[in-house]
C-alpha cells in the first residue's frame, strides 16, 4: 500500500486501468442467490421513463403513486410473495428483493406496495386460514381490494400488546363489535386509509364470554366502494409529512361496527359461535408475539429498501464529487473536490459500510425464505431479532449517509431537481417506524440476554463456578491489557497488524462478548427495583444490540469475499472490508482503549489506517457506485449534466 | 447528587416545587445584553397569529413570505443593522438578534429579511460609499428595492476569488460591462433572483486597461417594475428545494450587460472615468478578503437562527416526551418516555449544548456590535474567524439536534403539523450555505495556525529552542499520562472530580493547545509537496478547528454562569454546564485516552456521569426549554393537545 501523501500528491481520479469486467464481477456478487429476479426488475425497470415526485401536491403525489401501484399489477411482482395456490409465486425471498429494487425508485411507491401486498396482503395470508385466503388474496394481489394494515394506535406505536381498540363477541348475533374507546386509542399513521383503502385489518383486544384474550387481527370494511366511510367509520388524513407523501396516512375510529364471527383472521385463535375461545398457544403474550413474528418480512423489506436509498445517495454524491472542482493547487491545477480526505471521510467509509450491510441483508433475506412456518419456536425467534437488528442498522445507516450526500454535493444537493431531498425526506421515516429503532435494538439485545441466561440455567453449579471465574480472570487480563486472544496484536501501531481480518473480526466477537457479559452482570443485581436498573442501564443494553449487529455484518462481508470467483474484484472487495472493519473500530476506538483492546499507539494507528484506505479507495469509488446496477433515469440529476455515465 | 438507580426509580417528572422565579431568571440571564430588545420581538410576534408553511405550493408559499417581510416594514427590524443617517437604527448587534428572533418562525421569512436586509443592504452600506447609501438604502429598507446578493456561481462557492464573472470598464462609454462567460459562471442559489429581486449587487472579476483587479461589487438591474428580465439578463429559478421554498432563489447569467460607472461599491477599490484603478489596498487578494471580512454578519445571524431553531425543535420534543408514555413498570404504570434514559441521552447533552451554544453566540454578537469598522486588521481577522467556527457550531449541532428530536416524536415527529419536518428542511442548508462548514473549519484552522507561526516568527533561536524543548517534555509526560496541569485529576475515577470545573476548562485547553501544536508540526513537513501534506492532515486540521470552537463555547458559558444573579438559576445552570461539557468529553474521549489526558477508569466515569447528570436535569427539562421564551403560538403541534403549557 502506497503511503498517503504520494496518493494523494497523484490526486488520484478514477482508475483509468481497471479492466472492463470488474463492475460486472461485483454486481454479480452483490445480486447473489436472486440475480436472475435483480436482472429481470433492472431491465423491467430500465425500459420504464422514470421521474421523482418534484413538486407535485399530495394529492396530485397520491394520484400518480396509485397509478404506478396499478401499473405493478401487470407485472409478476405483487404475487410473489403469495402462495401459489393464489395465484402468488412462492417466492418470499424474491418478494423482499423485489421490495429492495423498488427503492432505487420514488418510496412512495414501495411504501404503498409494502401496505398493499405486504402488510395488508402479508397479514391476510399469514395471520388468515383457507377461507380468507380464498376470499382475499387474489384480490389484494390485483389490487380490486386496497386495504390497511392498521395495528399502531396514537397511544401505543411501540407498545402493540396494550393496544386498546376492543373487537367484543356477541353471541346472539353471532358478530364481533369493534370499538375505538377514546381519541387516544385511534388507529393512527395508516398507509392507504386516507384516501384509497377498502378493508383493514384490524388489531384489537378480543373480548369473548366477557374475558380477554390479547391482541388479533379482523378484517374490518371502512368503506364503500364509492369511497364513502363505513357506518360508525371515522376516517382522518394526517396530512402532509415530511416526505412519503404519495402515501395516504390516515387516522380509524370505530364506533361499535359490527363484522361476522369469520371476520377474524383465525390461524392463532379462534372463536366458536357460542364465544368459546381456542387457540394452539395457551399464553396469550406468546401467542401475539408469535403473530408478530409472521409478519417481519414488512421489517426485512424496509432495511432493504433503505439500503437502495443509500446506495442512490452515494452514487449521485460519488458522481458529483467526481465532476465538481473547487480551490486550486499549488500548481494550479483546481482540485477535485472528491480528492480531498475530507470529502472522502464524508463518503467512502459509508460507502464500505453499504457494501457491509448489503451482504448482511442479503444472508437475511435468504434464512427469512429458507426459514419455513414450522421452523423451531428458538429459530424464529433468531431470526426476529436478527431482522429487527439489521432494520436498525439499515435505516440509521440510510439517514446518517444521505445526509452526508446531501451535505457533500453543497447548494446542489438542496435543490429537488438533484435528487437528494427527496431521498432524505422520505427515508427519515424509516428509523421509527415498522419498529422504532431504539426499542428493536433492545428487543435484539433482550434476545440475547435470554440466550445468556438460558445457558446459565442449563449448568451445573460447578460449571458455573468456572464461568464465573474465567469471567474474573478476564477482567484482570483486561486490566493488563493483555488478554489473550488479541494479546499479539493489542500492543505497538504495526500497521500491518490492523489489515489482518482474524484479528478485525476478533475484535468484533470479544467486544459482543464483553459488552454482553457486563451488562448481564448488571441486569443481574436488578433485586426489587428492576425498572430503575434497567433504565440505568439502558445505553449499556442498546450497545449491546449494536455491537452485535456489527458482528454479523462483518461476518457476512468476510463470507461474500469467500465466494467471490473474481480475482481483481476479490482484492477490491478486501479493501473495502478493511475499511468498513476499521472506521467501525475507529468510531468505538473509545471502547476498545478503555478496555484494554487497543493500545494508545494502535488506535492512532487505526485513524491514520482509514485515512489511507480512503485515499486506496479514492479511485474505486466510482466502480464501487456503478456496481450497484441502478438504472441510469433514477441518477438523472442536473448536477451531474457533463458526467460520463 | 442521588445515584441514578434511584433517581431513575422515582421515575422523576417536571419538579413541582421549581420556584416560579426560576423561569423568567434563566430567560433573562439568556436574554442578555439585547434583553429589551427581545423582550419587544416576543411580545410582537406573541401578538401576531402564526402558523407555519404546510402544504403550501412553492408559488403561495412565495407570496406568502413576502407579504410577510412587507408586514415587517411597518416595524423598526429592517433598519436596525443600518446607519442612523439613512433612517436606520445604528444597532448592528440588535439587527443580528431580530434574525435570530425571526428564527423562532418560518425560516423563509428569516432567510428571504437576511436577503433583502441584511445581505443586499449590507453589500450597498458595507461596500458602497455616501452616493450610493443616499440613493438605495432607505430604499431596500422600505423595500421599494428588492434585490439579490449575487456572489455564488455555478462553478465556484467556496473558492469565491475564483469567481468568473466580469465587469469590464469601457471608458469610451464610461461603463461597466458585466458578462457571463459560460454556464459555469452563472449565479447559482441566488435568493430573491427567481421572482421578486429588482437589482443584484453582483460579484465580478473587475477588469480595467486590460488588467484583471480581482473581485468587486456592482449594482446590476435586473428585472424592470414590471418584472420583465432587464437586456442581456438571464434569469432561471431554482424550482423547489428541500425546505426554504418560500424564498425564490434562482439563476443570473450576464450577455455583455452594461452599467455605469458610479454602479461600482467603491468603499474598497475605484476606477476612475479615464480607467485608472486605486485603492486603498494594494494587494487584490487582501482587498478581496477585507471585503468578504465586512459581510460577516449574515453569517453571524445564520448561526443564531439555527440556534432559534434547535431551541423551538427541543422545546417541542421535550414537552412530548413528557406527555408520551409507552410501556408498562412492573407496578403496571406505563412510563413517560424522557424518564428513560435512552431518550434522555436523544434530547438532554443535546439541550446543554444549546445553552453553551447560545452564550457564546452572545458573546460573538456583542463582538461584532464593538468591532468598529476602524479596529485593528487583526481583529477583524479573529472576528471572522470566530463567526466561521461558531456558524459550524451551530449549524451542525441544528441538524444533529432537529434530528434527534425529530426521531424522539417518532410518528408524530413525521407529520408536517408537528412542525419538526419543516425545521429539519429548511435548517438543513444551514450547514453548506453562507459558508460551507467544511471549508469554514478550515478558515478557522489555518487562523490559529497562522498565529502559531506569527508566534514562531517572533521568537528569537533560543527562545524557539526552548520551545522545542518544553514539547519535547510535554511529549514524554504525555506518554506517562501525566501531563502537569492535569496531573491530580487524570488517574482514577473519582467522580466528583469530573465536576471540577478548572479541570473541565483546562482539559479543554489542554487539548486545543496540543491538536494545533501537533498539526502544526505535521503541516511544517509540507516540503515540495504542500497539497499531498496538507490533505493527508486534513481531518487532524478541521480538528482543530473544533476543539478550538468547543473551547470558546465552555468559557462563554463559564463567564454566563459567573454574571447569572439568581442562585437557583445559577445551581442549575452549573449542572448544565457539566452536562454540556462531560458529554462533550465522553463524545472525544478516544482523543483523551490516546494522549493520556483520561485513564480508563476515569473515561468509564465520564460515561457514567452523563447518565448521572441526564437523571439528574430530567425533572428540569421543561424548565430549560421554557426558559427560552418562545412565544407559544410557534410550538402549537397538535401532538402537544392535552399539554398543559
């Protein structure tokens, strides 16, 4: 590796030698086991005109986005994540895939389409049985039948097992009677029913022979077909929003309506004409998180989509950056402003971490497919928390890097017309909603101190003792900075050292490892005031699910460069995983100095280490960018009018 | 101070026994030297109906904003920034607070006042001389003139020197003639220019008896009453942006237009009718900057502004996350979400770097008032260099914060009736107009480092040894962490001593005086190579920049403490200053650790203390915000009904 100043003396501009097939070699790579479905939507979607939403009203915004929706039906896409016994594709995998494509275009779009066929649609098939399969699915595959998915309450978003919309069985009619019982139980923030939805799903308290049994899904007509509201109906549009707004959120009430006893979506429960209750699962908890549970693939869909926002963002802002000059050198010369190490700072780290994630998301999409209904109770629930993991990194990775886009094109990158705004403004939404992400790292880290605490209770008294003990004798390595799996490495700023993967991933296990153990040796002292710690040690407990998340990712990048047929791209691929491993370790260097996994020479050693893979990357920038395959009218930014594209 | 266990365990709301006193103390004290003056602005703007721009089209929201700044000609706000002479008020540090008060509304209205007033008028009064003060400035006051600062181009916003267009001076015609070259050379981003800009004080290389004397001002008409594009004007406009689209900014290209000669601002450079060039500046590079060093404070306002703006975004999230409460303590009471500590961590360091934000932009804006146009070229220059690195400051803390506080509504922080999409789009500009941050860190930078050398230079060789020396030492007292000044409090984790405020101060000394002494010595190696050099340090130089801003901010907000004379506000205020400063530390402290400055015992403190502090100022949260007197019609958000305020 050459050092800094000579490659950045050369001011490096886009490798004029890298040979013709090193973009495809990556795109190959990147478009893994659904390839052939990513080849068909890029070219299904690069024989499309395509323009962003630009100043269009919300209304007109919603118009367009249900026209496009309608144009979906033509194609394949809609079904394939339905049963092929409905018309559907079997394919859930290539369901999600198909979710990720569609946010290279306007989110509006794949917003309302994941409302449609994947809530609405997915809730129906999933929480449903034959006869609502039968009645709905082909339907709301066509799109003669729009719904809502509406579960998030104004009082509860985050908190769905106390919602507080009732459905109360009525025997003698042989009817459920859904009611809102105040303003703050309204459903709120529904995609579809302000303006176009038909049916809901709605969740609420079953009550039956005066018990309740938790939280289940009905299917609920809130209007006509005329559009007009249902008896005892209310409907509000929330109105504009920061971004989304080809999506009409809207706000239910219900007023004592009245819907058939078949009306409830009864795989996980149901209710016999005389009001007894039955069900496969006895706790009512359990069996509402296992209904939740079916429906993570709207979760999966989202960390997709806002990963193609992402690599939108920075193929506009690479570009950009490539085409705008600005002050002059010495000799001169007016400097590129992607040349410099800061503009690099801004980009290329974030680029590394996109490829990182795309991977990860990539292994999630393929257990999510390969993860079927019957699979063990432990390994959906893995996978649960693994998808809320990567949702979070995903979508705060997405709002952190389209921002430094926007920022790195300057007064271009505020203008509609380039592109940028609308990406910021519609993925925002992202981190909070389809779970908040503060409250999903918690359920990521919660799983794991089940895990922990399960095998603790699977040990004899002796072997617990011997935790115990290493664990102190860990703590005392720690303290000497010497522990053992990283003692060769910890000490001294050999450079070298930092390039070596087994010890980046090491660093990522010990640190997932330390960070879980300490803060299940805090939870542990909880005795009567379990709230008080655990909120102490809350920003403890969302590390946690971080620095986990962080262990998968890289893992799933190390995994990617293991399969990689292409020599030339393989070396790249190496490059950019360093990077990503390394500006990681660089923003938690503070951890890892005051735990004695870096010394004070090392972590400076790191900074600089970044620094000089930014300036090796400098010129694969635009490679890295182009191998994302988005098609050519979803980057037409008068900025980049004169860019070689 | 309470361990946190059990403050959490109270679960603590807004303290009921808070003396009533303690509001109107903290304003006061925030108020400061221009305190009659805001307390007029609020009680001006608390009389007015407000509400903010939703869903508007960009064409009403236009005219909109500019029936508002007509409105505003009824008041004394346009005038004060202007001389007394000319019907202004004289009160430069008042002008400057009025923007800032502006901010607290639609920031359309602010940037389109900053525009015409202070931009425009500024140009005229800071770099016209009588003639042309007597023949515009009552005019652009009463907006009989509306019009355009046009500097930015196409090709060049940061590198204004580099700018392309020209005035060249014809004196057969004794004329300026203003053109165009090319696309490149064109005004972007130009505010006023799209719709309602008459005349534009336009930047332009000046060019006479074939000789180029750099860049100057020139008053160009543009459009005629009926606001037809005057001959040889091109104007396009911007179309819609991410937020601001109340301010029509558009695109100037010149065709050979030409203009007479007194249409040159001659404060700083003339030619006379034969073509002669004088000035009282020899250097055109010097002249350039001197002029660039009189329009400061547009700058200084936008950092207010955005100031204003992050207070009305807090003021908000914390009054809901009084209100939201989401799930359920074993006691079955469902929790406040600011009493956990996560959210907590969103919104409290935030709230404390506001109040450390504002004094120190007091303080500037007292600077800049007594900064006479007469004092010192040395003083101008830190003048300017500290409103750099305060716009930065403030600026990314706005977008950090209205982020934040955005996430912490999540649903309802989306809706645009919640106000804070509005505010995280227009602020978003803040951070790369009137400045790109970037490049202002590093004017800030290179400030410093130009007194570094100037401090060199002075020194005689044994002096300069000596020097030498003395870092020598300092290097190796580094290395055994124990540098003297911090010596007594660097080991251990004794808490109480985090609370030290010499220690706060002088570790934040500490590290300014030690980042520029190490960049300096990195830059001193420049050699035949200054650009690769100079690049490869680039993060390390923008660095400096930071720290040495973050340094002025503590000591500002030291001296706010030390003047406040109310003792319960001062009490709080030192928690608050902890707060700001410890998470300042614990955000940096990788740096500390790496160069012994904190152990890691110390640093795991510091962490601990945040969390501490954050219980600890809970119950104060609604207080702080109030205290920043906005007037309450700017904070109605639906989300907030139900709020007692």
């Amino acid at each position: 590796m050459p050092p800094v100043t000579d490659q950045a003396a050369q001011a490096a501009h886009t490798d004029p030698d890298a040979p013709a097939t090193l973009v495809p070699a990556l795109t190959s790579l990147l478009d893994g086991r659904w390839a052939a479905l990513r080849a068909d939507l890029r070219a299904q979607m690069g024989g499309e005109p395509y323009q962003d939403p630009i100043g269009l009203t919300v209304e007109a915004h919603r118009a367009r986005v249900l026209d496009q929706l309608q144009a979906l039906t033509a194609t394949d896409r809609p079904g394939l994540g339905f049963d092929k016994a409905h018309g559907g594709g079997g394919d859930i995998g290539g369901s999600v895939v198909s979710f990720e494509m569609l946010g290279f275009g306007d989110l509006s779009l794949m917003v309302k389409a994941g409302v449609q066929w994947g809530l609405f649609g997915g809730a129906v098939q999933l929480l449903g049985t034959a006869p609502h399969h039968e009645r709905y699915l082909r339907r709301i595959k066509d799109l003669d039948l729009l719904g809502c998915f509406a579960m998030t309450e104004h009082g509860h978003g985050s908190d769905v097992q106390h919602l507080r919309t009732t459905a109360t069985y009525d025997p003698d009619a042989g009817e459920f009677v859904v009611h809102t019982p105040d303003r703050d139980a309204m459903k709120e923030y529904i995609g579809n029913a302000a303006r176009d939805g038909r049916m809901a799903v709605v969740f609420a308290q079953l009550v039956t022979r005066g018990d309740s049994r938790g939280v289940h899904a009905f299917m609920v007509p809130i209007r006509d077909d005329a559009g007009t509201a249902a008896a005892g109906v209310t409907i509000e549009d929330c109105g504009p929003k920061a971004g989304l707004n080809g999506v009409d959120n809207g706000r239910l009430g219900f007023d004592h309506v009245r819907i058939p006893r078949d009306a409830l979506l009864d795989r996980f429960g149901d209710v016999a004409p005389d009001g007894t209750y039955t069900s496969p699962i006895e706790s009512d908890a359990r069996r509402f998180f296992t209904m939740l549970g079916t429906l993570i693939r709207g979760r999966v869909s989202v960390g997709g989509s806002a990963g193609s926002a992402t690599k939108r963002a920075l193929a506009l802002a690479v570009r950009y950056g490539e085409l705008r000059r600005q002050f002059t050198k010495p000799d001169g010369e007016e400097v590129v402003v992607l040349d410099y190490l800061g503009h690099q700072r801004k980009l290329l780290p974030a680029l590394a971490t996109t490829y990182a994630l795309h991977f990860a998301q990539d292994e999630l999409v393929a257990a999510l497919h390969d993860t079927g209904a019957d699979a063990p109770e432990e390994e959906q629930r893995r996978l649960e928390s693994r998808a809320a993991g990567m949702k979070v990194a995903n979508t705060w990775h997405a709002t952190r890097t389209i921002q430094a886009a926007r920022e790195a094109c300057g007064g271009a990158g505020y203008l509609a017309e380039n592109l940028l705004p609308g990406l910021k403004a519609d993925t925002d939404v992202f981190t909070t909603f389809e779970g908040d992400n503060t409250v999903l790292l918690q359920l990521v880290a919660k799983g794991l101190l089940t895990d922990y605490k399960d095998s603790f209770q699977n040990l004899s008294p002796l072997a617990t003792a011997r935790i115990v003990a290493e664990r102190v004798l860990g703590a005392v390595a720690e303290r000497t900075a010497a522990r053992k799996v990283l003692d060769r490495l910890t000490e001294g700023d050999d450079r070298e050292a930092l390039f070596d993967r087994d010890w980046q991933v090491k660093l990522f296990e010990d640190r997932e490892q330390h960070v879980l153990e300490s803060v299940a040796d805090r939870l542990r002292k909880a005795g009567d005031n379990p709230f008080g710690v655990f909120n102490a040690a809350q920003d403890h407990v969302l590390r946690a699910g971080r620095v986990h998340t962080d262990r998968l990712v890289l893992e799933a990048f190390v995994r990617a460069i293991d399969r990689c047929p292409d020599p030339g791209a393989k070396a790249l691929l190496e490059r950019v995983c360093d990077l990503y491993a390394l500006a990681n370790i660089e923003a938690d260097r503070a951890w890892f100095l005051e735990h004695g996994r870096l010394s004070a020479g090392r972590s400076k050693a790191v900074i600089a280490a970044v620094n000089t893979l930014c300036a090796e990357l400098r010129p694969h920038a635009r490679t890295l960018v182009d191998a994302f395959g988005i098609p050519r009218q979803y980057l037409a930014a008068p900025m980049l009018d004169g860019s070689a594209s």
